[in-house]
C-alpha cells in the first residue's frame, strides 16, 4: 500500500482547521499521514493543533512563504509516495483517497489527479477551483468541466468519467511524490495562484499526464485567504498567467499569443473600470509591468519545464473568451463536443 501524505498549507485558518480538519483525519486510507504547514499564522492555529489533534505532524515555517514556496519547503520535509495538497477549507469524504491511489498506481505516466470538487455552500454545484478539472485554451485562459468564467453548473454526474486533464486543482492536488521532485515543484516566483496550472504544464511537457477522478469527491469553500474580488488577486492571477504562457509556449506561439492576451486583458480592464471597479482596473496594469519586469530581471528566479516534449490533454484550441461572452455558451458541455 503506497503511503500518502496530506499536507495543509495554514496561514491563520484556525477556524478552517477546526471545522474541516476533523473529516480529512476520518480518512479511511491507511497509510497515511496528516501534516498541516503552518505559514507563520499569527493566530492560535498551532495551539489548537498542539491542543486537540495531537496525531497531526506540524511543520512550522519562519515567515508566510505562499502556496509555491510554503509547499516546496513543506514538501523537502515529507516522505512519502504520494502527496495530498489540501485547502484548509476543504471537506472530505471517508474514502475520497481510495480511487485516487488506485487510479495513479494503474498507470506510471499519470503524474497528478484531482477529485470532483463540489460547493460546501451548495453541495450540488461544482466549485470554481477546479471543478471536475481544468482546461486551457490556446491563449492561456483556464476553465474547467463543470465552470467556465464565473458560471458554475449543477452536478449531474455529466462529468463523472476519469480522463485526461490540463490542469488538477490546487485546492485538492494528489500528485505522485517522484514527479513533484522531478519537475522541481512549484515555481516560488508565483507566491500564490495557478501555480498549479504551471506545474501541471510542465508536468505534461515532460511526459506525465493529469487526470480526473471523479469518483472522488471534495467540498471547498473556495476564497479563504484572498477572496473573489481582491485586487492582489486579481494581480496575481493575471501576472502568472502570462508568465506561465511565456515559459511553457514554444516561441513559434508565445510572440503572438502573448500580446494577444494583453490586449484582451486591456479590453476587460477598460470594462471592469466602466463598471466601477477601479481596483481591478489598476490589478491588471500594475500585472503587466510586473510581467515585463520578470521578463527583464526575474526570469532566473523562476522554474522553467525540463522538456518540451510531451503533448497537451484538457487543450482548447480555440477561444474560450469567444464562445463565452460572443456565442453565449455558459457550460462546458456546449464548447468541449
């Protein structure tokens, strides 16, 4: 039986850990083992854990190192055969481990896989954070089975199929311990957000693939440390996109493909501002020029593919954007025939 490791990243979710942390240490699997990284929360969180859930293995880091580098580090300390990356705010089922190991340990190639991740507030409506899993269109843009942009669709088992992904949630990643080290983990220039969309590109560009498994099933809070709406994360989740275009698309796709992304950026910058949000107006320029200067300064801070070899799954070849808001296509089942 392969060993697994759950690892929680915490910074200040003490209320997260007790509400949630009780289902992931009703896990079922056995061999396993529950560790929560602490991101030097302010709060009591440590306390409570030290307190009331003695079993739970606590890795203490000296400052709040993000998602990237605060699992990275984490991770150096953890041996095991697969890891779990889990969200604070995540519920479990019993037995949400089962097929996940079964499907890894059926093909060597398959690198990462992700649950079906459901609402906690509306256990019937997949997530945003990955939902059934994540897609990518040709010019960056992610979206997964089950919410494309803002919409998320009821489940109604229309995605229950393992298959091939691009990209498997951060907030629920399993990922086999091997290919994690092989692909020297997270880019830590990141700090937070997509940079599990980073790494599941490189993953595949080095051979892997990433899969769904829905008969898996997680319920996510989703917002918890920077909620919808946020300008740093809007600022982030536009900076690592780009920079996540520019490290992993062959230059034959990356001299076009990036401009054309800032000018559609521009456009929903411009829009956002009409509609009164200046904050995300501001976001998206202020991630701009931080992407040039990554390009001028800060390429050597960051983790790029060791191959380009491997070919993409959960790719779509046309524009997301297009179908969306032009042809009004609200689900995935519509763009993805």
């Amino acid at each position: 039986m392969p060993k697994v490791a759950i690892v929680i990243l915490n910074w200040n979710g003490r209320h997260y850990l007790q509400q949630f942390l009780p289902s992931v240490l009703a896990t079922t699997y056995q061999d396993k083992e529950v560790i929560v990284a602490d991101n030097a929360s302010t709060d009591d969180s440590i306390d409570l854990l030290k307190q009331h859930y003695p079993s739970v293995t606590i890795i203490q880091h000296p400052q709040n190192f993000g998602y990237a580098k605060g699992y990275n580090e984490a991770l150096k300390q953890v041996n095991a055969d697969y890891f779990v990356l889990l969200n604070s705010d995540v519920q479990v089922q019993s037995s949400w481990i089962e097929p996940m190991v079964a499907l890894l340990e059926s093909d060597k190639t398959i690198a990462a896989c992700q649950p079906k991740v459901l609402s906690f507030t509306n256990k019937e409506l997949f997530e945003y954070a990955g939902a059934a899993g994540g897609w990518m269109d040709r010019f960056g843009y992610p979206f997964a089975k089950g919410r494309i942009f803002d919409i998320c669709e009821k489940d109604k088992g229309q995605y229950d199929k393992q298959e091939a992904i691009f990209w498997a949630s951060g907030a629920a990643l399993f990922i086999r311990a091997s290919a994690f080290h092989r692909c020297r983990g997270f880019d830590e220039f990141f700090f937070a957000h997509q940079e599990e969309i980073d790494l599941c590109w490189r993953l595949q560009l080095s051979g892997f693939k990433i899969y769904s498994c829905p008969q898996s099933i997680v319920y996510h809070v989703g917002g918890g440390t920077l909620p919808k709406g946020n300008s740093k994360k809007t600022f982030l989740n536009f900076r690592n996109n780009h920079i996540a275009l520019y490290k992993n698309l062959p230059w034959s796709q990356k001299w076009w493909k990036i401009p054309f992304r800032i000018f559609l950026d521009i456009i929903s910058a411009f829009k956002g501002l009409l509609s009164g949000d200046g904050g995300y107006f501001l976001a998206i320029f202020l991630s701009h020029f931080a992407f040039l200067k990554w390009i001028a300064a800060d390429q050597d801070k960051s983790t790029f593919p060791e191959s380009t070899k491997g070919s993409l799954q959960g790719y779509y070849r046309h524009n997301i954007v297009w179908q969306h808001f032009i042809n009004r296509k609200r689900y995935f089942g519509e763009i993805i025939r």
